[in-house]
C-alpha cells in the first residue's frame, strides 16, 4: 500500500499564516487607540512586532534544525536545558499557548456570528466552532492538512477582498496620517506603547506554529524555515495593511476601546446593511484560526506524551493525538466559559513570552552545532525585546502578568518531581 505524501511547505505556510492572522489584528487597535493617537504611531508598532516576530522566526528555524523533532518548545527545552522546563514549557503552550488562544479565538468567532445573527449566543458559537474544528482534526493527518490549507485560503482571499474596498470607497477614517516626530516620538516613548506592544505580540503569536509538528513535514527543516520566515513576512505586511485599512475605513472615536474593530471598519465603509454579511464573512475567516490551533496543540501533549512516562496516555496511537486534542478541546471550552478577553490575553502572552524568550537563549548553547554569527543580531533584539514587554507588563496589568508567572512557577515545581531521575 503506497504511503500517504507528506505535507511540505504550503500546508506549513497555510498552518503559520492561520496561527497568526486570528483575533488579534482583528480586535487589538481598539485597545491601542486610547494612547495611540496617529496613523505613523500606529504602523511603527506593528512593523516593530513583525520586525521581533522574524527575528525569532530566524531563531527559532536555526533550533528546529539542531534540534529536529516534534514538540516545539517542550522538545527544545528538553534538550537545551533540563526536561523539567521542557515539561514546564509543554504544559504552558498546551495551556495558555493553545487551550487559551483557542478560546480567545473562538470568542472573537462568536462575536462576529452574533453581530451578523443576533439570535446565536457568542459562547455557544464559541464552544460550536471548537467542537467542529477538533472533529475535522481527529479524523487523520492528511485530512487535517487539507482543512487547514482550504481554511487559510478562504482567509486571506476575505482579507484580500476586503483591503481592495478600502482602495476603492470612501472610508470615514479621521486619524492623522501626516508624521509629526515631536508628537509621534511622544507616544512612542510612553508606558502605554509597551503594553500596546504586548498586544501586537499576542496578534504575532503562532509564527512558531510549524515547529510543533516538525517531523509529520515533508524535508521538514527546510519546510520549517520557509514557513516560519515566509508565512511570518506575509503576515507582517498583511497587518501594516489591515490596520491602515480599519484607520481609514472608520473614524477613531468609534473603533477606540473597541473588540470587533473589523466590523465596525466594515459597517462604516459598506453601510449598515452589509454589516451584517461582512461580519459572517470574519467569523468565517476566523475558523481557520481556531483550526490551526487546534492543530498545533496537540502535537506538544502528544509529545510530552511519549518523553513523560506519567502522561503516557497522551501518546497517539495512530497518526492523529486523537487524546491530547480532547485534552486541548475540553481546556479551550473552560476557557469559554470562565474570563474575560482581555484579562485573557494578557495571561496567555506572559507563558509565550518565557518559552520563546528561552528558546531563542539557547541559541548559545547551540553555538557549536550552528553558525551564531549570522542570528546574533536577532537572537539580541528579540531577547531584549521581549524581556522589556513582559517586564513593563507586570507595572501595567499586575493581577493577570503575575498569574501568568505563578501558572509557571507552579509548573516548573510539578515538572521537577515529574521527570525527576534518580541517579542509578
């Protein structure tokens, strides 16, 4: 019987694309607005963000090939470091990096279902679309491939149809646009743009998506590389894109403070009547993204699953984690139900932030298996990068970025004792 082809590098492009482009470019300028207060402030964050995110991109493709198994960061810090931080940082992606960001996705789902049909209640929808993305990725991989790929697709043709509009008709945008670097430098340099920062990088998260699953790629360290670093610069110039767009398309004292900045931009620019259809369109868009989550996550369990005797029953028995994914669908649906989007947010993002900013550190542990010269420079500016946010953070969201550590702290301790080996 002939083998099933591997999926190469548009499936794992399609996977990083879908990862990143969810709730967060949708649903973060409202939040930026009440500090930001031109288009030239607005932009530079974001091109920063893309800036940070391919520069772990590069890192990150330089450990995948040292290191070249499933897993993502519970893998790395396995090998890198001691596999009780490996432990640490499988549960933390499994728990806040994709149980978390699927229910935060999810919601932004059912928002924008709720506002094109009133009648279906937004957690419902939420809890819905989780239901339905786990079940086309517990049938096998290859089926798994394709719901991605075609989600990912109809995605960015809808991005794609949409950023043509905002060319074409008059928007009702009234932010300033002409660069004043006296003022612009001001809000630059303000407390407030850090904590705008950590939300452009919970919008960047997922750039790391193809690492996950490493081995399932075709030729999967040259797969890996192009699509962390292709899907990563695609979706940079898409963001400068669609926040110019939403900028343009609707005035700010509307989007300011807002979550579905996507279909208030909509309803301005179309009118009331498409409104309603343009948001049912976002809600489609956005499935790709509980998908790709919903992909990814489960390959950390399952591989925590074949290194941790305790959670051996995460191990997959087949080419599908079928337990780690109900694991990830029943977490995301406590999500659901239990918080609120922003508290969220930033309680997801201090658990990334500390297993990539660890990742990328052991860059120089690797120094004798892998070139250093060529990704210090950004090895440097995403460590400095991302340790400044999360620091900043703490002074400005004290409640959610401690918990956030506490979850790791207390992760870390059950990790010790879990994979803790007597000396023979």
């Amino acid at each position: 019987m002939p083998l099933k082809p591997a999926p190469g590098t548009a499936s794992a492009t399609a996977l990083v694309i879908a990862s990143m482009i969810g709730t967060g470019v949708f649903t973060s300028l409202g939040y930026q607005l009440p500090d930001l207060t031109s288009g030239p402030q607005i932009l530079f964050l974001w091109a920063l963000g893309g800036v940070i995110a391919l520069c772990g991109a590069l890192c990150y493709a330089a450990v995948a090939e040292a290191l070249p198994r499933s897993g993502g960061e519970h893998h790395f810090l396995t090998e890198l470091y001691h596999p009780a931080l490996g432990f640490t940082a499988g549960i933390l992606s499994a728990l806040v990096g994709f149980a978390a960001p699927t229910a935060i996705t999810a919601l932004a789902f059912g928002e924008y279902l709720h506002k094109a049909l009133p009648g279906v209640p937004v957690q419902a929808a939420a809890a819905g679309v989780v239901l339905v993305g786990s079940a086309a990725h517990a049938i096998n991989a290859t089926a798994s491939a394709r719901v991605q790929l075609g989600a990912t697709g109809l995605k960015l043709l809808l991005i794609l149809l949409f950023l043509v509009a905002v060319l074409i008709l008059p928007g009702e945008g009234d932010i300033r646009w002409t660069p004043a670097p006296a003022d612009d430098l001001r809000g630059i340099l303000q407390p407030a743009f850090a904590i705008s920062l950590f939300f452009v990088f919970y919008s960047y998260s997922g750039w790391n998506a193809a690492v996950y699953g490493l081995e399932e790629w075709d030729q999967p360290e040259r797969t890996v590389r192009r699509a962390l670093l292709g899907g990563t610069l695609v979706v940079a110039l898409l963001y400068l894109a669609l926040n110019a767009a939403f900028l343009r398309a609707a005035p700010v004292e509307a989007l300011r403070g807002e979550v579905a900045v996507g279909e208030i931009s909509a309803r301005h620019l179309f009118g009331d009547r498409a409104a309603a259809p343009i948001s049912l369109l976002f809600a489609l868009g956005l499935f790709a993204s509980v998908s790709a989550l919903l992909w990814a996550g489960p390959r950390v369990l399952a591989a925590m699953g074949r290194s941790t005797p305790a959670l051996r029953f995460l191990k997959p028995r087949g080419e599908t984690p079928v337990a780690a994914l109900g694991i990830q669908t029943v977490l995301a649906l406590g999500f659901i139900f239990a918080t609120g989007f922003r508290e969220l947010v930033t309680y997801t993002q201090t658990g990334l932030a500390l297993c990539t900013l660890l990742t990328v550190a052991g860059l120089f542990r690797l120094r004798g298996r892998i070139p250093l010269g060529k990704l210090l420079a950004p090895a440097l500016v995403f460590l400095a990068m991302t340790g400044f946010v999360v620091i900043r953070s703490v002074s400005a969201e004290p409640v959610a970025t401690l918990a956030g550590l506490a979850t790791a702290a207390f992760i870390a301790v059950c990790g010790f004792f879990l994979t803790y080996r007597s000396p023979s």
